[in-house]
C-alpha cells in the first residue's frame, strides 16, 4: 500500500471523487486548490482532498473509495495518513458529511468527535436531492480532529 500526492491532472480521478461528492460542480469548487491524496494497493483503492481553510485549520473536502473495496481498511489508512501529515502543521481537521449512518460512525472511529452541523447545505447548494442509506442529506454535520488539546 502507498499513498501519494497528486499535483496535475486531478480530474482523472473524478469517478471516485463523484462517490463522496456526486456532483461535479461542487468537486470543481475544492478540486484544484485542495491537495489530492490517492491510495495505491494494486491499483486505486482511495482517494481523498484536503483543503485549507483558515490559518491553521484543514478540510477533509472528500474521501471515497472504489466500492468493491470499502471496509477493507483503506479509508481508515487514508484518514490516519491525513493526521500523521496535517497534525504537524494543523491545529484542527474538520470533515463535513451527511448526517448518514454510514458515515458519521466511520469518521468517529477514525478519531474525529462533533462540531457543528449548517442547517440545509445540501438542500441549498446541490441541484438535486442527495440519498445515503435511503435517506435524504439535508444539513451538512461537521466533525472535527483537535490536534491540540489531543
């Protein structure tokens, strides 16, 4: 397993991006300015974009893997890889998700604990309803990983 950073031609890895993210327009707002992080292990496996948002605080703006290989652990090494590389310079990792079942209790096991939630995100800025788990996304729920107080 290896994960390295893309610097040009990101949009190659928009299938998976579109997994985490299912509309283009919104992954155009983050893509090129965040870094892109993909995870090899006998081909793509994960992909993640981390984004700066304030001095000293980072975005994880998208983290998807190739279906056929979720729960495998490759998102779990994408997310310790993100904190072993951002703890030096980030005083907080904030992740955004749906309020699903499937990703909430994914990213608190990887170490991040509540934050905030903004009310009607998904409603407000994507042009069409948004499903995970048969469940339509309304408000976007913020996680966060304090690297200072641990």
């Amino acid at each position: 397993m290896e994960i390295k950073r893309v610097y040009s031609h990101k949009k190659a890895f928009l299938d998976l991006l579109l997994l985490a993210d299912e509309q283009e327009s919104m992954i155009d707002r983050y893509l090129e300015q965040g870094e892109l992080f993909v995870l090899y292990d006998q081909g793509v496996k994960t992909v993640c974009v981390v984004v700066k948002v304030q001095e000293r605080v980072y975005e994880i703006k998208n983290l998807a893997t190739d279906p056929s290989f979720q729960g495998k652990g490759y998102g779990k090494a994408m997310v310790e890889y993100i904190f072993q590389l951002y703890q030096k310079i980030a005083d907080y990792l904030l992740v955004g998700t749906g309020d699903s079942p499937l990703t909430i209790p994914f990213y608190e096991k990887c170490g991040f604990s509540y934050s905030h939630r903004v009310p009607n995100f998904f409603v407000d800025f994507y042009d069409h309803p948004i499903y995970e788990a048969g469940k339509q996304l309304i408000d976007m729920v913020y996680l966060k990983k304090d690297f200072v107080s641990g």
